[in-house]
C-alpha cells in the first residue's frame, strides 16, 4: 500500500472508530459527570464546582480526579455550542487526534518510521480499555496523554537544541499533564531520576536544562495548587487537603499488601505482560548495554507508572492505561528489530532461543489481530441509550421542584431536574469496604432533605448504598430504562423509624 495512502486510512479509521455511535458507546459513567459538571457550572454560574440541591460543593469533585486541562476546554465548547455530552465527548476526540498524532511523531523520532508504524498499530488493536474507550469519555485520560506526549517531544528536541525553548515547553506540557490527572505527578520523580541516571551513568547531564523543565512543572502544579486554595477559601485549606487525602488513600496511594496479587494478576489477564513487557524488557537491556539516553526517561516513566499501579493503586484498569499504551512505544521497537532480524536470518534457521524470539512474535500479533477484532466487535455493538431514555422520562414525568435524590452524576446533564447528591467522601468510604473490605461506618441519611424520588444507576447498584432501603420499603418502582431505575418515595416510610437502618 502506498505510505500516503496508509496514513491517511490510519487517519480515518481512528475518527470513525472516537465518532462512530457517539455519545452512546460507551455508556455514560460517574466519572464523566464529575468532569461535566465543573464544566456546565462554570459556564452557568461562573462557579468550578460540583453542585447538588443545597449549593456548590466547592470542595467536591472535579478538583480531585480531572483538573484544567480537560474541564476548560469543554466548558469553551460549552460556551460555544450549548451544553451536551456530545459536544463534550467530541472535544476528547479532538485531544484523541492529537495524540495519535505525537503518538507516532514520538515513536517515530525514537526509533524510526517501522517502529512508529508497529506502535501505532498495536496502539490501535490493545487494550481492549484502549484509546476506543478512554478516547471516547469526556474524562482527562486522554487529554494528558496528548499533554505528556507533547512535553516528552520537546524534552527529545531539548537534547538537540542550543536554547532553553524546548526545555521550557516540555516542563508547561509536562505541568498541564499534571494538573488535568493527578497521578501524572509521577512524572516528577521520573524528571529526578532521570537527572540522576543522566548525571551518574551517561556523563551528559545539561543541568540547567533539566532543572529548567522540571522547575516549570513543579511550578504548574504549585500555581494550580493556588487557584484551588483560591477558590476553597484558606480557611478551609485543611478540609481541602483532607478530602484530597481520603480519596488518595484509598485509590491511587492505598499500599494494600492484599490488593498486590490481583493487581498482578491483572497485567497478565490485560495482556500487559505479552504486549508490553518485552518491549520494556529490551529497552532497558539496550539501553544501558548502547548507553542510548534518549528513550530513558520514557522506560523511567512507565517502569515507575507499573510499580506505583501494583503497589499502591487499587488497581483499576484505567490506572493501567497510560503504562499500557506508552509501553507500547517501546514494542514498537522490540517488533521492528526482531522483524529485521529475523528478516537477515530466516524464519527457519537459528537456535532454541532464535525459534522463541519467532513464536513471541507471532504470539505479539495473533494478539493483537484478536484483540483488534473484540474491539471492533464492541464498537459496532448495539448502543446503549438507556440513560438518554431515562432522562427524558425524568424531563417529562418529574414535577417541576421535586427532589430526587441520585448518585448518578452523568444525568444531571442530561435531564435538568433537582437533585440531591451524596457526598463524595462516601464513594471513598464505599470503595474501602467493597475492595478492602474495611468496616463501613457512615450517618448518611438519603431521606434527610426528604426527597419525593430515588434514582438507582449502575454506579449505585455497584455501591449498594440505596439496597438497604428498597428491601424495607422505601419506595415504589415507577420507571426503569437499563441499568437505570425510578422510585418513588414513600412518605410513610420517611415518617416512620424503618429508615434508620444501621449501615452493612
């Protein structure tokens, strides 16, 4: 096939694949209703803050999970065209496209045109929560990917350039990857220990221009740091911090001795372990044996990434992302040298160990080709609109000024009625109990603002936090659409102590 001609299907295929059945594959989560939510309010109300039916949470979410970097350029578009989930979904895809493009410009700069085609293929095919599904969601996955991948091609100019430029605008990119996910934080001990492996091992440390962009990113994140402190108000920096530390201790720096198997098990069940692992494995060995410090901050980076997922994470599939599709840059080269090599050699000649390198390289893209296919599969799936359905009921039958308590937050966008929200430390209290199995201790009271409806979703029937009360008679079923279900409240339960069950 012509090169051009190959790109440019690359191209099309990768917005068919962000666009196709949007905003209905995949469905909406919670997560997405954080990320809206700061965006719809400050379009409304000028406010960066979640928002239920007694005020602004200025203390809630998006501050925590997904920062800047992806809530304000969809509240641009927002201001724009109006507030919807496919205008904010198609604002990700837009962060999509430039990321597959760094993606391959990245790759391509590192190791040449072959390995940056092979990258961009497996990119395309793994993991199944790959770039179709987080590229998809209005969520900062993806936004500080793109951000990263900026930052890591001016760090490899930077090492090319006579000026500070580059050193400069790797540290912004670098800092805005920061400041929309948290937990690419991580890339600040990868810039320290880069300095020290540069320093120790490869003799070319340029200090000024190491200190120069780790200094800039250690600098946007202080000065969003600021703004939160800002907005909060500084006396309540101390609840601030610590509703930032409840979720951290539970989530993303849990170190759970008894969560590390299955976080194991998982990088083999994801395919890490085939996809990623010799890629990584062989860069690390090339890179200290042709002493070749280009790729070192990048085998850092998703080396640390891994160890911090399986020590210290509660071990989503999404924390596993971004080491997944990095490390595939690293594949990419791995693929390229054994086809060459097997190339110059022959399939059928060779030792013991030349046969494994070839039946690892079949096994790398039967892999592949299957996993490429599940996701097709997916992608062509039947939509599910069962929470647009929902919706619209709610628009129609609720009457105007009913409260209706929900722990969904992804419908708030979607249907304009007056909900109540649980507060966001329960998610953490909920999170410990169901993964860790901590005691759950909680005087939340769902009936406190008597509400004349309940909403049980996905994320709620997955929390049980609402199953106690159905099972005493709360409520009457009056709707359901999926996942998604609409109960009346009965008063004479409110009214009665039956509500004032003990928590599991």
């Amino acid at each position: 096939m012509n090169k051009k001609l190959f790109y440019i299907f690359i191209g099309i295929y990768v917005l068919f694949g962000a666009t196709y059945h949007q905003p209905y594959v995949p469905a909406t989560w919670l997560d997405e209703g954080f990320v809206l939510q700061g965006a719809t309010n400050l379009v409304d109300y000028g406010e960066y803050a979640m928002m239920s039916s007694e005020g602004f949470r200025i203390l809630d979410q998006p501050l925590i999970a997904n920062g800047p970097g992806v809530v304000l350029p969809i509240t641009l578009i927002f201001k724009l065209f109006g507030v919807g989930l496919l205008q904010a979904r198609l604002v990700v895809v837009a962060f999509l496209l430039v990321f597959v493009m760094l993606y391959y410009l990245s790759v391509r700069k590192l190791f040449g045109e072959t390995a940056a085609v092979l990258a961009l293929l497996l990119l395309l095919a793994v993991p199944r929560e790959g770039i179709f599904y987080y590229g998809r969601l209005a969520l900062g996955n993806v936004p500080a990917l793109a951000y990263f991948l900026a930052g890591f091609l001016l760090l490899l100019h930077s090492y090319d350039d006579n000026g500070f430029r580059s050193a400069i605008g790797a540290g912004l990119f670098f800092g805005l990857a920061m400041v929309t996910k948290g937990q690419f934080g991580l890339i600040l001990p990868a810039l320290m220990a880069l300095i020290v492996f540069d320093w120790v091992f490869f003799k070319r440390l340029n200090l000024k221009k190491s200190a120069l962009t780790f200094g800039v990113a250690v600098a946007m994140m202080g000065l969003w740091f600021l703004i939160q402190f800002y907005m909060v108000g500084f006396e309540n920096i101390d609840q601030h911090l610590a509703s930032i530390r409840s979720s951290s201790e539970v989530t993303v720096s849990a170190f759970r001795i008894e969560r590390i198997p299955t976080n194991l098990w998982y990088l083999v069940r994801s395919g890490y372990v085939l996809f990623v692992l010799p890629g990584l494995v062989y860069a690390t060995v090339q890179l200290f044996k042709r002493r070749d410090r280009r790729q070192l901050f990048l085998v850092i980076f998703i080396l640390g990434w891994t160890a911090w997922n399986v020590i210290a994470t509660v071990g989503w599939p999404r924390y596993l992302f971004t080491p997944y599709v990095l490390g595939l840059v690293l594949t990419g080269k791995f693929l390229a040298d054994l086809v060459a090599s097997i190339q110059s050699e022959g399939i059928g000649k060779g030792s013991a160990l030349a046969w494994g390198r070839n039946l690892l390289v079949a096994g790398i893209a039967i892999g592949a080709v299957y996993a490429f296919g599940v996701q097709v599969v997916e992608l062509f799936s039947t939509p599910d609109d069962s929470a647009q359905v929902f919706s619209s009921y709610l628009e129609e039958h609720i009457e105007e000024g009913a409260l209706v308590e929900s722990w969904e937050w992804q419908l708030d966008i979607l249907a304009d009625v007056n909900y109540h929200h649980p507060p966001n430390d329960l998610v953490d209290k909920q999170t410990a109990y169901i993964h860790y199995g901590d005691e759950f201790v909680t005087n939340y009271n769902p009936f406190y603002y008597q509400p004349e409806y309940l909403i049980i979703g996905p994320f709620s029937k997955g929390m049980t936090l609402y199953s106690q009360y159905i099972e005493a008679g709360c409520c009457q079923l009056v709707f359901q659409s999926g996942d998604y279900d609409l109960y009346k409240v009965n008063n004479d339960f409110i009214r009665s102590d039956a509500w004032q069950i003990k928590n599991p």
